[in-house]
C-alpha cells in the first residue's frame, strides 16, 4: 500500500473515530446539545422536567410531534412533560393564545395534534383571533366559552410567563426540548453532525440524546 494512502486512509479513520465521539449514543456537550450557562428552576421535585419550546406555524414542530408524543409515553412518570409556545411575532401570538387556551381549558390531548393538521396539512390559517375561533368552533369546542378564555386575564398570565421562559431559556429555534432545566437539545442540533440523515432520522437522533439527558439530570438529582 503507498506510503501516502496508508497516511490518508489513517486520517480518514481518525476522523471517523473523532466523529463517533459525537453521536446520540455518547451525546457531548457543545455538538449534540447544549448546556444552559445557568440552570434555570423547574417544579417537577424528583422528576425531570422536560420542555418543548414550539410553534405551531413550524413544519418541523408539526413533523416532530408524533415522535415527541410516543417517547414522552415511554418515559411514564420518570418526568413531568411541558409545552411552551413560542410568541416570536405578532403573527404567530393568536396561535400561542391558542395553545393557552386548549392548555388551560384541559383540551390539549384532544386537540393539540388536530392544530397541526389544520395549519399543516388542511391550510387553514390561523392568523387573527376571529379564524382561531372559527376553527375551535368547526372542531367542536364551546365557541363562547373558548372566547371567554381566550381573552381571559389568565391567559395573558400564561403567554407573559412563556415569554419570559423563551428568553430565560435563550431559544432561537425551534423545536427545541430542555432537559431538567439545564440542557437544551433538538433534532437539527443532534442530527448536525449527520448530514444525510432525513428529518426522521434526525428526529430519532434527538430522541437518544434526549433518553441521555433525562438520565443525566435524575442523576445530578440524588
């Protein structure tokens, strides 16, 4: 073998063993996820608390939920599961009143994934309030006392506290899932490292080093 391939074929497989250091089954910090500068306070006790920052004007949310959803079964009671949406516009705020308004009235495991049908796949538009109320009406929730809620001073309350978690967490994009309060990973940011892998592939990548982290922080716990 020439001196000269044997050197390239040795760098090649230096690369891929420095790679394979990076990958969902050995996550590290900086490449598969991301350590919060400070830990941010949770309320789960001995669980851990995981987040998913979202919108539900994001494809990639809408594309990760299905996954997201059958994991956090999997996960049963070793965490306290929640959602915070996003209100990065003024466009985007009467779907993030929305999803406080599903949340609050208790509707978000009827509803939640039929938000995302409509917008993604229906194309319904969910732009004003008025269209947000037309579409809780057509999918069969009380048009009033939707409205009531919607408008109510309690879900300014919870709009203002997601919006000050979006800042305390850094988030700047989306989907993004925080882990105990101090780690922050995603499938664009766990699947980086994997250019060819599909968004699927991505999704489960993000998955793995999400089991990861959940182990990670019950452990900084005891």
């Amino acid at each position: 073998m020439p001196t000269l391939f044997k050197i390239m074929l040795a760098l090649a497989l230096c690369g891929a063993g420095s790679h394979a250091t990076a990958s969902p089954e050995a996550p590290v910090s900086g490449t598969d996820y991301v350590t919060l500068p400070g830990a941010q306070n949770t309320d789960a006790g001995q669980k851990v608390e995981v987040t998913e920052f979202f919108a539900y004007s994001c494809p990639h949310c809408a594309s990760f939920e299905p996954a997201l959803a059958e994991w956090v079964k999997k996960q049963g009671d070793k965490i306290v599961f929640k959602r915070v949406h996003l209100g990065h516009t003024p466009a985007v705020v009467p779907q993030q009143r929305l999803y406080y308004t599903l949340e609050s009235m208790e509707l978000v495991p009827q509803y939640h994934a039929k938000v995302f049908t409509a917008l993604h796949q229906q194309h319904q538009r969910f732009g004003n309030d008025e269209q947000v109320f037309d579409w809780a009406a057509s999918a069969g929730i009380d048009r009033a006392r939707f409205i009531d809620v919607y408008r109510s001073f309690g879900i300014q309350a919870r709009l203002s506290r997601a919006n000050g978690m979006v800042a305390s967490y850094q988030i700047r994009e989306w989907p993004q899932v925080a882990i105990g309060g101090k780690y922050l990973t995603s499938p664009h940011l766990a699947g980086a490292s994997a250019s060819a892998a599909t968004e699927a592939q991505q999704q489960q990548m993000a998955l793995q080093v999400m089991d990861h982290l959940v182990a990670k922080a019950a452990a900084e716990k005891k």
